[in-house]
C-alpha cells in the first residue's frame, strides 16, 4: 500500500492507545482508549443558546449552523459483531525486534502464523535516550485484510514491545499484545476503542473526529482584554497555578519541533512537525484568560498549570504533559475530516514512559476554535483529561453527550454551557461510568489532591477577615464534593448580607452556603437555582455566627446535575451591622476573700483577681479609700496578681477593674489593717534606730520602748555585786513574746569569746546554765538577776535579743 496514499486518507490513524506488553505490568501504562477531539465550538456558551442547539439538532436550518457530531452516528451496537469476526494473528518476538534494526526506507515484511503475509516500508525510526526506540511501517497484507500503518515502541532495557496497527478506512484495528516470550499478537479491537472516531452507517467503516465550527461565538464570560501594543504582539506571560506542585501540565504557546513521536509517524510520513507558534493570533491577556480557565479544572488537585517551559522541564518526566496550542495543523490533514480538528490526544500520555520518553505533546488547534479563549480552555481540558487517562462522556448512541440544563461533561462537549465539570456519568443513559476525579487522582497519575484548606466543623472554624467596621471577606478552594469550609464572624444586630460567589473565570463551583448561631442552630442556606453562586440577606441578632461553604447542586443528574465536581475557588464578601457592643467582662476579688471583710496583721498582702469576658480585656488595681494621706504601695496595678504594701493601720477598701473596648465592671474588697508598728520596725529593719536615740529598733522592742519616737521605758545594766559576779536586767513585764533574750558573757570581750549563758523563749521561760530570778517591783517593772557560780571569774555580760520565727 502506498504510503503517501495511507496517510493523506489516514485521519486519525495514531490516536490510538498502546497496550505495553511486560511482565512488569506495574511499570508501564495499559491504556484502554485513546482519541483525537474534533470538538466543535458552536454558539455563545451559556444556557439558553445551549438548549437551543440541542433543542434544534433535528431543525435543518439550525444544523446549517453547526457541525455533525459523533453523536449523531450509532457506533457502539456495530463494535462488537467486527471484532468477533476478526481473528487474532500471532506473530514471532524474534521477528518484531528484528524490525527496529531496518533502516528508513527499508521494506519491511511480517510473516503470521496463520501463514498471512504483512509488508511495507519504514516510515520512521527513533531513539529516545538509551532506553526506547520507536519504529513505524506501512503495510498491507497480501489478502488487504490487514492493513494500515503499524507503529511500535520497544524499550530496550526489558526488551518489552507495545504498538498499534490502525486504518482509517475500517473500524476493525489491531492492538499488539504479547502471549509469552517468544510470541506476540495482533488482537483484534474496535477502532472506536483507540481513537476519536464514529461508525458510519455501513458499521464497517468509521468517520473521524468533528469538525470545526461552523460560526464564531463571543465568549461573554471569558476576562475583559485591555491590552497594550506589547499585549497585542501576543507576549507568552509567565503563570503558574500551583508552582510548589511537581506534577505540571505546559499550556505551550510558543511554537514547538516534534520529532520522533507517534504524531510524526502517524500524520507526517515520519519527518518532523514544526509547529509555528500561536502568539501571532492569541493576545497576552488572551493566553491569560486561557491559563486561568484550565487552572480552574485542575484547582482541586495538586498539579501546577504553567505557561513555563522551565517548570515543565523540571517536573518528573512520567509527571507531565505539554499541550501545545498552534493555528498550524496541517501536519494533521489539509483537507477532508482532518482539517477540522479542534485538538487531539493520546490516553494516559501524561504517565506513560514511553509518551514520557518521546516527549509526546497534545495538540489544540486555535484557529479552529476562532482564537477564541472559551472554546479554547474547553478543548485543553478535554485533551489533557484524555492524557489522565479520561474516555468520551456519551449518552445512548451519542459519542460526545453535550449536556442538559446549563450543564455539561467535560469529556464530552462543553462549548454551549455555563457550568462544564468532570463526571462519572450519573445522568441517565450514561455510556461512560468512569470516575473522572479518581482517575485524575489516582496513583496512575500521582498528584492527588490538594490539602484541605480550611477546618469542616464550628469548633475548628476560621474567623473572616475583619477589613473594617462592617466589611469581612476570605478566599478560599472546595477541594472535594465532602469538602465544607467554615468560617466564623460576630456582629452587632442588624442587616446582614453575605455573598459566596465562584473565584475563577471557568469554574466548575455551584456554590452552595449555611449559617449557623452560636448554637449550632441552621437559621439560613441558599444554594439558587438560577445562579451557581449564592447569597443570604437578612437580620441578625447580636451574636457569633458560622458560615458554611459547600459543593452545591441543583436538581437530579439528569436534569442538573450533583455536587461531584462542583468543585473550585470562592470569594467570601460580608457586610454586617457592625462589631458588637461587647458586654462588661466579669471581674472578680478571688484572694483575699471577700467574705467576711478581711482583717490584717500585717502591712503586706498579696491579692489574685479575674477578668473574664469577650474583646481586648485589661485589669487595673486601686484604693478607693484609705486613712487621710496614706498612699498604698501596689507592685503591679495592670495584673490580675500582684501585691500591696499598707503604710499603716488603718480601714482601706480596693478595688479591681475590668474592662475591654466597650464597657468596664468593677469588685471591691473592704481590708482592715491591725499590726504593732514598732513590731514591724523590729521586723523589716531590727538593725536601724528610727528614732535616732542610739538604741537599734529590735533592742528597743524588746526593751518595750517606742522605736519611732525618741525616748526608751527600758534599760539593761551590768553591775557587780562583790563576790558575786552578775547582771542585773530590768525589763518591762509585758515583755514582747515574739521577742528571745538571751545573756552572754565573755572575759576578754573578744567577738569570739562570747557564751551564752541563759535564754528567754516565747512563753517567759528561762533557760541555760545561769540561774535567773526575777523581780517585780511596785511599778510592775521586772528585774531579773542573773548568777553564775561564784567560783566564776569576773567578766563582761551583755544582752542580745531577736525575732522569733
């Protein structure tokens, strides 16, 4: 078979999905289905114009004005009786791997163990690295049963083979499985099953793709364009949506050289595709718009969409997909079903090593799409889910299901409605039951999801940010359809308005939102029926409140659709009353308690207080009455702690203030204080003379006189008494009892030489080796003579006092 004839008629041939034979099936991509999107972009994409088209499909005049869909051909209840009839046809290992050592040009035949006979020409060779190598060849049985162009990938290491034979011509083609070691086949499989293809109405032959659309559309949603001259020149800006992320997908809008890839062999006879770029036709604020679109789909997992070559370059090769977007699509078909195509893509390219390998792009042509940015987002996130490994969204005999209400399936066509999320075929008549987020998630593809951002319940709530008096806000992502953000606020009572609305041109989020009382109560939701974002107005009493922001739905799967993806970034926009007045705190005297008064021996107490309530709360210590001219001393008057030192005796009340922004309360404590001050002289000062008459406070004390005023009632005197060494003391009888006498003696007066000879304790007892006796006389002074044995030596004697503990 010609090869030249093959490819211009071959359309869609290299769409296909590539079954990686291996006894390791864990390191290579089994890809079930592979397609090339013809979508067609057809009408203003919001609800009415989209049941208009899909109200008018039957209305010739309305057909005139767009494409012929997949959707229109049943395909599927003619798959199954083509491949039944086919036989499979075994194929030696020896013999593939004897093709990637043929040269370009060379003839290439395969001889079938049915004894079949394959032949052709080597279109293509390709080494990527020192791992994979790629061959292709056009061949034709010598019955013309098999033909089409048959590429093959071998990597080098495991020495595993994985490859495709595909005509356009027929919906039968053929998928390269390996039996054992030493054997291979080519096993019969529905071209539907490969690539974007319909059957037609002789259910053996298959029609190609969509093609383009028949009129241009405004993209009413899409960001208004202000641009500049350098705008205009189409400025590739740099943006990346989640530049932490190692998982990339490249939005490439500079032009690109594609060599040695399935796209090479399939649509360019194996030479190289120069893809010229798109900036010649798209604006910066265009590319913008474009990039911030398809954001908005991958928002919820953690995967970086970049415009950045760099990043793509540094993410992990089985990690990554270039998309790359280009008005040049003649490599694809300069005529015929080709010319049309909006995009094409191959499933699982995104991990697959072979895909990796070869660097194997998906392409979106943005002159099919009129350069327009709406049309464009849709068909980038249509090709790249393809590369996630996502299938076609139908329904019944529809290949590309377009929706119902203002809603519609991402893998099917999302040009004619306002809201176009991922799916899982919830809708009746569904043909495909594919769990779009959890194969987007999954391990295959090994970026997840983002992390949560925001806690799901009132206890673990984050508060709106305060901008002013009456103006609160937040920004925030609803990750999964369980995903609930909640977020507090406290307001005085009022008028209320609280508008959630989606963040992201593009976004797949039908917001719906609760509010909750301090309580836990629901007192309003709103989840609207004519707008995916929602509002509450109404009047609040003073008090804390919750705000809830959830996946929303409306209506059934069927006739609106669930909260699955409604998925996506918001704005949170509050206008409250105002802050509320917030009530006096709760203050509290918890030491010294308050009941009864308290009564003090001392001039030091410590007293503890509280101050509980809500707003910026402060505590400050006071004395609101105390005896004429005394000032109390306080350590720390902003603590709740702190301690007081009381001048003199006397009746004082204190006071503690609590306060926050808007009111202040108050607890009093009534404090008597009662001690002897020539005692607490003694105390804090026993070595001082406070009145200056030579006599130190303690001795004074002790001797019963008044250390604060000059002047003393007590003496002590040594005498001697002849034979009888002695001293005599004349104390006051009401001796202080916290006071201890004590009497030494020494004979050479030396520091060290002192002894204690006798000691007065708190109860009036003498003790020690002197003998005491006392006397009182008619004044009720008490002397008290002190002996010794009268063998003992003449010496000095002194008296010592001090406190006791």
């Amino acid at each position: 078979m010609n090869t030249a004839k093959l490819l211009a008629s071959f359309g869609l041939v290299g769409a296909s999905a590539w079954f990686f034979a291996s006894e390791k099936p864990n390191e290579y991509s089994t890809p079930k289905k592979a397609e090339i999107s013809k979508m067609s972009p057809v009408g203003q994409p919001h609800a009415s114009l989209a049941e208009k088209q899909r109200t008018q499909n039957s209305d010739t005049a309305a057909a005139s004005k767009r494409p012929a869909h997949a959707s229109d051909c049943p395909c599927a209840q003619h798959t199954s009786p083509i491949v039944q009839a086919a036989a499979s046809a075994e194929i030696s290992a020896n013999e593939l791997k004897s093709l990637f050592q043929l040269q370009r040009g060379d003839s290439a035949s395969i001889q079938l163990a049915t004894g079949q006979k394959l032949t052709g020409t080597t279109t293509m060779l390709a080494e990527h690295g020192e791992e994979w190598s790629t061959v292709a060849i056009d061949l034709t049985a010598e019955s013309n049963a098999i033909q089409g162009i048959l590429t093959m990938h071998i990597n080098q290491r495991e020495q595993q083979i994985a490859g495709t034979l595909v005509n356009q011509n027929s919906a039968l083609a053929y998928q390269l499985e390996q039996l054992d070691q030493q054997n291979y086949q080519l096993t019969p499989v529905a071209a539907t099953s490969l690539f974007c293809a319909q059957t037609s109405e002789d259910p053996e032959i298959v029609t190609l793709g969509m093609t383009q659309p028949a009129e241009q559309a405004s993209d009413a949603t899409a960001p208004a364009d202000s641009e500049s001259p350098e705008d205009a020149q189409g400025i590739v800006p740099v943006l990346n949506s989640q530049p932490t992320a190692s998982a990339c997908i490249y939005l490439d809008f500079d032009g690109q050289r594609v060599s040695g890839t399935i796209w090479n062999s399939s649509y360019n006879s194996g030479n190289d595709i120069v893809v010229d770029a798109a900036t010649s036709k798209l604006s910066s604020s265009q590319i913008t718009s474009i990039w911030k679109g398809v954001s908005a789909r991958y928002a919820p997992f953690n995967v970086n969409v970049t415009t950045e070559e760099a990043a793509f370059l540094a993410a992990p090769a089985t990690r990554r997909i270039r998309v790359v977007l280009t008005p040049a699509n003649t490599f694809y078909g300069s005529g015929g079903t080709l010319s049309g195509a909006a995009g094409t893509a191959y499933v699982n390219s995104f991990s697959s090593s072979y895909y990796s390998a070869s660097d194997t792009p998906t392409f979106v042509f943005t002159n099919h799409l009129y350069n327009n940015a709406a049309y464009i987002v849709e068909t980038v996130t249509h090709e790249s889910g393809h590369t996630l490994g996502l299938s076609h969204d139908g329904k019944g005999t529809t290949t590309y299901y377009q929706g119902h209400g203002d809603w519609a399936p991402i893998m099917g066509i999302g040009y004619y409605d306002p809201l176009v999320q991922w799916s899982k075929g919830e809708y009746t008549g569904s043909t495909n039951t594919q769990d779009d987020l959890a194969i987007i998630s999954g391990s295959n593809n090994g970026f997840g999801y983002r992390s949560d951002d925001f806690g799901n319940t009132n206890s673990n709530a984050s508060e709106l940010i305060i901008n002013s008096a009456t103006n609160l806000s937040q920004t925030g992502l609803i990750h999964k359809s369980s995903d609930r953000d909640v977020f507090s606020f406290s307001t005085a009572a009022g008028s209320t308005n609280i508008t959630v609305n989606q963040a992201d041109y593009k976004s797949m989020l039908d917001v719906k939102i609760e509010l909750y009382n301090a309580a836990g109560s629901l007192i309003a939701s709103a989840n609207p029926t004519t707008s995916f974002n929602a509002s509450i107005n109404m009047e609040l009493d003073q008090g804390d409140y919750y705000l809830h922001v959830i996946a929303g739905s409306q209506g059934t799967a069927s006739t609106g659709f669930t909260s699955y993806s409604s998925l996506g970034n918001y704005n949170i926009s509050a206008t409250i009353a105002g802050p509320p007045t917030l009530p006096a705190p709760q203050v509290a005297i918890i030491s010294p308690s308050t009941e009864p008064a308290v009564t003090a021996d001392q001039n030091v107490l410590q007293f503890e207080g509280e101050v509980n309530g809500t707003g910026s709360l402060s505590a400050s210590w006071s004395v609101v009455a105390a005896p004429a001219g005394v000032n109390v001393e306080i350590d720390d008057p902003a603590q709740t702690s702190t301690e007081m030192v009381f001048p003199t005796s006397g009746n004082y009340t204190i006071r503690l203030t609590g306060s926050n922004e808007d009111a202040s309360s108050y607890s009093e404590i009534n404090v008597t204080i009662d001690y002897n001050e020539a005692q607490l002289l003694a105390q804090q000062d026993p070595n001082g003379d406070a009145d200056a008459d030579g006599l130190n406070n303690l001795l004074e004390y002790a001797l019963g006189s008044d250390n604060t005023e000059l002047g003393h009632n007590g003496f002590c005197s040594a005498i001697n008494q002849g034979d009888t060494a002695g001293m005599l003391l004349s104390l006051p009888s009401s001796a202080p009892d916290d006071v201890r006498y004590s009497v030494e003696a020494s004979s050479s007066m030396d520091p060290n030489d002192w002894v204690t000879l006798s000691q007065k304790d708190g109860n009036g007892n003498w003790t020690g080796s002197a003998t005491v006796h006392e006397i009182t006389n008619e004044n009720g002074v008490a002397s008290y003579c002190i002996e010794e044995d009268n063998n003992s030596p003449v010496r000095f004697y002194r008296l010592v006092t001090s406190m006791i503990q």
